[in-house]
C-alpha cells in the first residue's frame, strides 16, 4: 500500500518540522553533526533519506520519493528519525501527545 497524502503531510508539516527545529544534531552511525535549523525542509529531508540505511532506493542509489513508500517504509523512516532525535535527548511533541492520550485509556 502507497502511503496516503495525510500521512505525506504528517511526515512534513510534523516530524521534519520538529527535528528542523533543533540547534544541533549528531548522528552517531555516521560520525556526523549537523544543525538543521539552518537546513531547508528539502535539504533536511534528503539528508535523511541517503543516511537511513534501510530507506528504500532505486537501482542507481537514488533514494524513493516519499510518494513512492509503502506504509511500512515511512514507518520504519521515521523510526530512524525518532531514533536520531532520541539519541540527541529530544522527544517530538507528537510522542508527548500521544504518551498522554493513551494514559487517559
């Protein structure tokens, strides 16, 4: 199944927003640091697609469109993501968010 255009929004207007917020970001796996709040959204998010390992690509290496994923991939990608975020010591909102409405059920 082909992810969906809200769970497109999801990804842009929500996680790449908060990591494109933070000051500074190390990712340990590749022995790199980087400050995304310099980055554009486009920048960020194509820097992300090449250091995610598992992010599925075409024949030539070129990372997939996030249009092109199958649910499961965008998943996984923003695992990395939180995986990344975590590893910085900072949780998304979302998380926060969610963490709070599954403690109300």
């Amino acid at each position: 199944m082909i992810i969906s255009s809200r769970f497109n929004r999801f990804m842009h207007g929500v996680v790449l927003r908060e990591l494109g917020a933070l000051r500074y970001l190390q990712i340990r796996e590749h022995k790199l640091a980087l400050r995304p709040f310099y980055l554009t959204h486009d920048t960020l998010k194509q820097l992300l697609k090449v250091l995610d390992f598992d992010y599925p690509r075409e024949k030539g290496g070129k990372p997939f469109s996030y249009k092109k994923l199958t649910t499961h991939d965008m998943l996984a990608h923003i695992a990395f993501i939180e995986l990344v975020m975590a590893e910085n010591g900072f949780e998304p909102k979302y998380l926060q968010e969610f963490k709070e409405e599954i403690k109300n059920v």
